[in-house]
C-alpha cells in the first residue's frame, strides 16, 4: 500500500535529510508528551498532569509553526492555507487558553484528552512523514495515519472548543474585550472543524486510491 503524502519520497538530498531530521525529532517529542501524560494520568491527579505536561506541549506546539514556512516556500507540498489554520490555531489556544488560564485548564478533563489526542495524533504524522520520505512506511502506518482522525479530531476539536469555552468566566474579569474574542474565537471552529476534517477525508481518499493503483 506504498502511498504518497505531501512530503514525498524524492527531491535534493538536503530537502529529505533536513525534512527526516524534523519529522523524527518532532515524533521524538510528541511520544515523550504522551507517556508524560499518559503516565501522570494514571498515577496523579489532573493538576499534576498540566504541571508536568503543560510548559513541553505549549513549546513544541509553538516551534511548528516553522510547518507553515515549510509550505510556504514549497518545502512540503501542503497547502499554506490549512497548514495554517491547524498549526496557528493549536498554538493560540497553548498560549491564549492552557497557558494564561490554568485555573480553568487544569481541572478539566479536556485539558488531559487534548493533550492525548494531539499526540497520539502527531506521533504517528510525524513518523509516516520521516519514513515515507525514504518510501519506507508501512502499510499499516499509513492505514493508521490516515484512519485515526475519524476518532481522534473530533476529540481534539471538542476539547479545544470546551477549554476556550471555560476559559471565557476568567477571562472576563481580565478585561471586558476578551470574553466577544473568545466568543468569535468559538464561532470560527463551526467552518474551521469542518473545513480541516472533509480535508482529512478527502486526503484519505486521495491516499489509498493512488495505493490501489499500485498494488
């Protein structure tokens, strides 16, 4: 089922190797917030789970914003447009919503099933994108990369949304212009979720036809 992605097999030997290198480092990182998470979760409460897990995430959320350079200046063949709406919207809500209101993050058990479903998500993008610029991925790595969002999205779109929604209370007593920017803010996931998820399927779609016509 060998299947191409936006970041193929092929190109300048400084293009793969730079690419393999950051793909490998970013599955690196997000498997370690897994078992952070997932390991904290089990053992400790939830406040113990933002202690350990919050600073980490909201970092390595924040250095992937370089995913719309990559795009940008045709590194990746991914569309500037949703690679932006992804990657810029992940990192307003670590800074703008998990960072500046911990009380109300902390507490909620979206906070732990954000942080789960991002990386479970990301560990395994990361790693089909490393091997698949070698054209090594494995079948079952690229059925699991592009099946896992049915569940998973859905799970991290809500989440976001319930932790912006939490957040508004708080936010209120900071300022009175921040609670209609939260509001807006929730409008924009109805056409943003939509948008990002019939792209998912339709690069499902896209991914296992050309996989058929291989085999």
């Amino acid at each position: 089922m060998a299947a191409k992605d936006p970041q193929t097999p092929g190109g300048s030997n400084a293009r793969v190797a730079y690419l393999t290198l950051y793909n490998t480092l970013f599955a690196a990182l997000w498997a370690s917030i897994f078992l952070t998470v997932a390991s904290t979760a089990l053992s400790q409460d939830r406040l113990a789970v933002y202690q350990a897990a919050e600073p980490r995430s909201r970092w390595v959320q924040t250095l992937t914003l370089i995913e719309v350079v990559h795009s940008a200046v045709g590194l990746v063949k991914s569309p500037v447009g949703t690679t932006a709406l992804q990657v810029v919207a992940r990192t307003i809500i670590v800074w703008m919503v998990c960072h500046s209101f911990p009380e109300t993050t902390a507490s909620s058990a979206a906070y732990v099933a954000l942080l789960l479903s991002w990386a479970t998500a990301d560990t395994v993008r990361y790693a089909y994108l490393a091997l698949n610029l070698h054209g090594q991925a494995p079948d079952a790595l690229v059925w699991v990369r592009y099946t896992m969002f049915y569940p998973l999205y859905p799970i991290g779109i809500a989440s976001e949304f319930w932790l912006l929604y939490l957040a508004i209370e708080p936010a209120s007593r900071i300022s009175a212009f921040i609670p209609p920017v939260f509001y807006f803010c929730l409008l924009l996931y109805i056409p943003g979720s939509y948008t990002m998820y019939t792209y998912m399927i339709k690069q499902r779609r896209k991914i296992f036809a050309k996989a058929k016509k291989t085999q």
